[in-house]
C-alpha cells in the first residue's frame, strides 16, 4: 500500500506520496463551504483505512469532502471510506484532469463526465452535466447530445467550453491541448476543427451556435483549431448582425511567453506557426470592422491590450488590423477598407498608406523591432489614393488583398458569404519559431508548452509533439469558403 504522509497545499489536503505534484494548480484549487478538497497522491493505492485515519487527524469533525486521486482511484474507494469514515464523499466518475487556473474536470467517452456522491450505508447518486469543479457561471447545456451530430456537427464538452467539428468524434486523446485551454469564468470559448480534419461549414456552425442561449452567446470566444480565420470571420460577424451579441474570435490557441498569454495558429499539419499581429478581436454589432482588443506591439514586444494606434514621432500613425500593422500619415483619413483586409494566412501584412520611399523605410524599421516570428513572415503593401496596392516583396508583388462586404441584414441564415477568401498563403518560412515543439497550451516554463495535468497521472503529459518547421497546407485551407452562411 502507498504511503499516507499528509501536506497541504492551500486549503487542499493531499495524502500521499508524490513530489511531482504542481503545486501551484493544487493549491490554486478552491475550497467550498462545508467540504474540504482531499487528493490521493502517488502510484500506489491507499488503503481507505489508512485515508480515514489521516482525515481524522488533519480535519476537524469533517462532514463531507470532495476526494481526487492522481492514480484515477477515486470512485473505487469512495464508498468504502464514506461506510467507514461516516462521511459523505463526493467522488468524480471518471478520468479527472487538473486545469488552469484551479479547477477540476471528469472526461469521458461521451465528453460528459460527472461526479458522484457517496453516502454512509446508501448508494452512490451521479451529478450529471457537471464534469468542471468549481462550475463556471457560463455553464449551459449543448445543442444536442454530446458525441452526436447536432446539425451534422460533433460536439463534446471541455474544460474551457465546448469542441465543435465537423466529424464524427473518435476516440480523443485526454492530453490532447484542447483540454488545456485555461478556464476563464468570464467567457466561455467554443474551440472549432481539428487540425488535419476538414471544418465545419460556416452555415451550419452558425446555425449550431445560434442555439445556444443569448447570456452564452454574449460570452462567446471563438477560437480556431486549425487555419480557419476566415470561417470564424465570417460567423462572428453573422452572430454580431443578426443575433445583436458582441463575439470575440482568438487568433489561435493560448500559450503563455514571458508570463504573458498569446495566440499562436495551429497548421493543418498540427505545428504551429507566427502569430498574427492582432490577438484578439471583437465583432460588434453595427461595427462594419473587427475591433482589436489585443495585439502584438513592434515597440515592446509584447502583447498590449486596449486602443491598437499608437503614435510614431509626432507625423505617423501605426494601428493593428485585423490583416496586421497599418502605418499612415497623422491627419489623413482612415478608412475602414484597410481595416476590413482578411487575416493573412500564415503571416501579417504591413499596409503603408502613403507614397514615396521615407513611409515605406520607416515600416521596416517598426518591423525591424518585432518579435521574429511575426517579424519572419510579413508582406509589405504600400497604397495611397490613386494607386492600386502593391508589394515590396516577390511575394505579394501583383497581388491584392480582397476586401470584405457588409453582411446581409436579414433574420434568416444568409446565403451569401459575408468574408472573402483571405490571400494565399505566403512562401516564406517560419524564422525562429516563438515556440518550443510542444503542445500550446497551459501556463509552463518561460517558452515551454505543456498539456494538461490528468489527475490520472498527476504529471505534465504532452500530446504528440506539432513540428515547428511544419507549414500549412497551400491554398486548399480555403476550400472550406465553398459552403457560406
């Protein structure tokens, strides 16, 4: 039998022995009124004697707790501690990972995992549709069944909010970095695709979300699990017209750089590439353009939130779009049509809206001073009044970016698309990826990536390591704009 030494980790009282806890997740977790949070720690099984003796000792006159174990035991021993101890044991039914920022969710098959609660002499009664502890305020119930294809979509439960795609579900791994995605009370993200499999239609995606509840649809955090900016464009800014909600859309998965957290896109190959100079964004309602609510600053480095325009040396002004930077002369107009440019895939773009060489070589310097991932794949664009875009690199030379119209004002699912197909995806490589080969997810070292912690195991597991070298695939990304809203 396993060792039953005791310690605390804030209000958390785990038995056992194993140091390879993150105590900083442990301790983070929260403690409820009238129960205390135990942990079984270590690879060895405790004896529900041994677990009673320790409570005894550390708790006084407890009345209920809420038991976790790092081996995936927890239910198995419940019932015979609760008969022993005389005490109710609330006990999850399942696999139970450990999620940012402290929290407790029970996966499963069917993506609804639970808990049970055990009590003295009786049998155990399951709390459906509550797989997260604490539960978030956001919590609502999916359209449709988990597991099953609602509007011939697949859908199952995260920590974070829910998965939604295009297939049928297979088995999902459990350290899979969707499941790592950071809980956040305020917003409730709704991760779409997976990486080597093909979208969901925009339609019928939108359809699927306008199910959900209006309080739910006015927290919605898009986020793409793949290269499919363009499909989350097009329906964040149906949601934002037709159903009057303000949605925010990522531009990636989160990861956490110098204590900061950022948006890093995910290829078709499952590696991950630059980040896009806009962060976040906000569809609103009446707003014809994306509002950029954070974004990567060529002054600091690092992510900024609040107004992207910036001033530079008195005459210029630098705002990020949702394409990238746009430079302009202080005093000349600004028009939403830069504003409007589809994300670049693969990369960011650098409109310069003034002519002549001084703006242009101003641009490579503000660029100069990026970080090398965004800095490694930008395109230059210079354009003014009357004259049609172009570029100052082999690659965007000839090209324009297409612009996007106003989406339809009706009450039903439009037939029209509301975004264009965004440009071809740019030859030039990766320069220095920002990130390690691991999945991008939880809070970690500095540059390093882990996925979440299963309480199973207790540890850093990771999921199939995404190459850094990987690109995305060519123009075929977009094929998936054939079937609009």
């Amino acid at each position: 039998m396993g060792d039953a030494r005791a310690r605390w980790y804030g209000t958390t009282l785990v038995i056992g022995a194993d140091d390879r806890l993150p105590g900083d997740l442990v301790a983070a977790l929260p403690r409820e009124r009238g129960r205390h949070m135990v942990l079984l720690a270590g690879d060895e099984p405790i004896a529900p004697e041994l677990v009673d003796e320790v409570i005894r000792s550390e708790l006084q006159d407890p009345t209920s707790i809420r038991l976790a174990s790092t081996g995936g035991r927890a239910g198995a021993v419940a019932q015979r501690l609760a008969d022993r101890a005389g005490i109710e044991v609330v006990a999850p039914a399942g696999p139970t990972m450990l999620v940012a920022p402290g929290a407790l969710f029970v996966a499963s098959r069917s993506g609804l995992g639970a808990w049970r609660i055990h009590r003295p002499g009786g049998r155990a009664t399951k709390v459906l549709d509550m797989p997260r502890h604490p539960t978030p305020p956001w919590r609502t119930p999916l359209p449709g069944r988990p597991g099953r294809r609602p509007g011939r979509l697949s859908a199952r439960i995260l920590p974070a909010g829910y998965w939604v795609t295009s297939a049928r579900w297979a088995s999902v791994a459990r350290d899979d970095p969707a499941f790592a995605i950071e809980i956040d009370n305020d917003r409730v993200v709704v991760l779409v695709g997976q990486p080597d499999r093909r979208p969901p239609s925009a339609r019928r995606l939108y359809r699927w979300l306008s199910h959900l509840p209006e309080s739910t649809l006015g927290q919605l955090t898009l986020m793409p699990y793949g290269p499919w900016d363009a499909l989350l464009d097009e329906v964040a800014i149906h949601l934002s017209t037709e159903l009057h909600v303000t949605v925010r859309r990522t531009a990636g998965l989160p990861v956490r750089v110098r204590d900061t957290t950022c948006y890093v896109p995910v290829n078709r190959a499952g590696g991950i590439g630059a980040r896009s100079a806009a962060q976040t964004m906000s569809y609103v309602t009446n707003d014809p353009a994306p509002r950029v609510e954070s974004w990567i600053s060529p002054v600091t480095q690092r992510v900024e939130t609040g107004s992207p325009v910036v001033e530079v040396d008195g005459r210029w002004i630098l705002e990020v779009v949702r394409s990238g930077y746009w430079l302009r002369e202080a005093g000349a107009s600004a028009p939403d049509e830069v504003r409007l440019r589809p994300t670049v895939v693969g990369g960011n773009e650098f409109v310069v809206s003034a002519s002549g060489a001084e703006s242009l070589d101003l641009a490579h310097r503000l660029a100069a001073r990026l970080p090398a991932d965004v800095r490694g794949n930008l395109r230059f664009t210079q354009i003014t009044q009357t004259a049609s875009p172009r570029s100052s690199s082999p690659q965007g030379a000839g090209r324009q970016t297409p612009m996007v119209p106003p989406a339809p004002r009706t009450r039903t699912a439009p037939t029209t698309p509301a975004v264009a197909a965004a440009a071809p995806r740019p030859s030039l490589p990766v320069v220095e990826p920002l990130l390690a080969p691991h999945p991008p997810l939880v809070p970690t070292e500095q540059q390093a990536l882990s996925a979440p912690t299963p309480v199973g195991r207790m540890e850093h597991v990771s999921a199939p390591p995404p190459t850094a070298e990987a690109t995305a695939s060519p123009a075929t990304d977009h094929d998936r704009t054939k079937d609009h809203l």
